[in-house]
C-alpha cells in the first residue's frame, strides 16, 4: 500500500514540474514607462539589424536561407538618426527630389503640407520573452503599396481635420493626439517631398521612420485604427512623398 501511494505521489510530482516546463510565459506590460521605453529601444535596434532597403526601398527581413541579400547593408547601416524623442529616420540615398518641396508638418501651421503618399504603415510590440526583447506582435495600419496601389491623401494618423474633432463626443476625441502620430510628423521634417508625380508612377521609397511607442499613442486614449488597441505600440513607416503642397482650405 505504501509503494502504491509513493508512486501515485512521485508521479503527481512529475506531471506538476512538467505542467510548468510546458507552460508558455504569458507577457504582462511593465507598469514602469521607463522598462516600456527600454524595451521599445532594443527592439527598435534589432529590428534595423535584422532588415535591409531592397532595390525599391522596401524594408525586407533577411533570410537565414536565401544568400542574395548577403550583401545588402542593414538598416542600423544606412546612418539612422535618432531624435530626443526616440524617433529614428532613414533618408534613402539616390531616392530624394532633386529640388524638393519643405514640409511643414506642423497642423496648425498655416503653411501647413498637405501630403500624397505611397506608404506601408506597420505597428509593434516590443516585448520581453525569457530574456530577448524583439518586436512580437505586428499589423497594418495602412499600406498602399501591397494594397490599393494608389497614393494616399493625409492619412488620418498624419493629419486630422479640424471639423473631425469639433464633432467629436468624447473629450479625448477632440484632441489631434487622439488622431495624429506626432513621431511620423516629427520625423517627416527631414525629408522633402516631390511636387507633383502623377500616381501612376512608380514607386521608389524615400525611406524609413521608425516612432517609439513613447512618441505615438503611447498610453492614451486613441482612435480605433484597427480594432485593437495600438497602446505601447511602435510604428514603422516605409513610404515616398508623390505631392507635397500647401493644404487648402477646404480640407483643413
């Protein structure tokens, strides 16, 4: 009887220690801001050292079997530039406007550009898994180049009309940071845009903006871009300015 029991223990014992090796770590969001920018930081860099600019200035993960890209140089290669806000931006060399047009990113200049752009538009998540800090977790939040095809006009998370927010109901809302990423805008002013290419032309990206989560959304209330919440999220944008104007008055 004694053997029995000690068996029937010794395998409780088992079937507990191996119920915990299976069991996946779920991430849980450090309550720290500073952990958050931190592991928004490291996964921002490894994220440039794992992808490269393909021939049309698309951003193109590197392949572990493919020898192609052997050559190629990684994005923490091509002079990243890293703003006080943590916003890092890529001007793509032989891809800017001969004499390109200033952009006024700022919405409530009135100058303010109003853009036409090819972009790919992605969102992630830094997290810390046993460990290694990587982006984990992605998804679009806008891509006109594997999408639509054609240009797009202010996107809503560049600029927001001003009637959109007086009609809004919530408090939030009413504010462009419910709307507008500043991190692109901010990151935007070091490029220039072209005056006029027609849409069908094309498409040769200028180059890349990553945003931190801390110069997104970060915590706050946001407009539902997705369906999911795109708090602590950090975003990348791979895009060319095709029409860089002032914007008319009937659309601001």
């Amino acid at each position: 009887m004694k053997k029995i029991f000690l068996y029937i223990l010794a395998g409780s014992l088992c079937f507990t220690a191996c119920k915990k090796d299976d069991e996946v770590e779920t991430f849980v969001e450090p309550d720290d801001i500073a952990v958050r920018n931190s592991y928004d930081d490291q996964a921002i860099q490894k994220f440039m050292n794992d992808n490269y600019l393909d021939s049309q200035g698309n951003i193109k993960a590197f392949s572990s079997t493919d020898t192609s890209d052997d050559n190629e140089k990684k994005l923490s290669e091509l002079s990243p530039q890293k703003l006080s806000s943590g916003v890092i931006y890529i001007v793509r060399n032989g891809a800017q406007p001969t004499s390109g047009v200033t952009l006024e990113t700022n919405p409530e200049a009135t100058n303010a550009t109003q853009i036409r752009t090819m972009m790919r538009a992605n969102y992630y998540l830094a997290t810390n898994t046993d460990g290694n800090v990587a982006f984990t977790t992605s998804g679009v939040l806008a891509n006109t180049i594997n999408g639509s095809g054609s240009p797009l006009t202010d996107p809503l998370f560049y600029y927001v009309k001003k009637k959109t927010m007086t009609d809004a109901t919530t408090d939030a809302a009413k504010l462009r940071s419910y709307y507008e990423i500043e991190g692109l805008q901010e990151g935007l002013k070091y490029f220039k845009g072209y005056a006029n290419l027609s849409d069908g032309d094309a498409y040769n990206l200028q180059g890349v903006i990553i945003v931190p989560s801390r110069a997104a959304f970060g915590r706050d209330a946001h407009y539902n871009y997705t369906g999911y919440s795109l708090k602590n999220n950090c975003f990348v944008f791979n895009f060319q300015i095709y029409k860089a104007n002032p914007r008319p008055v009937s659309e601001q």
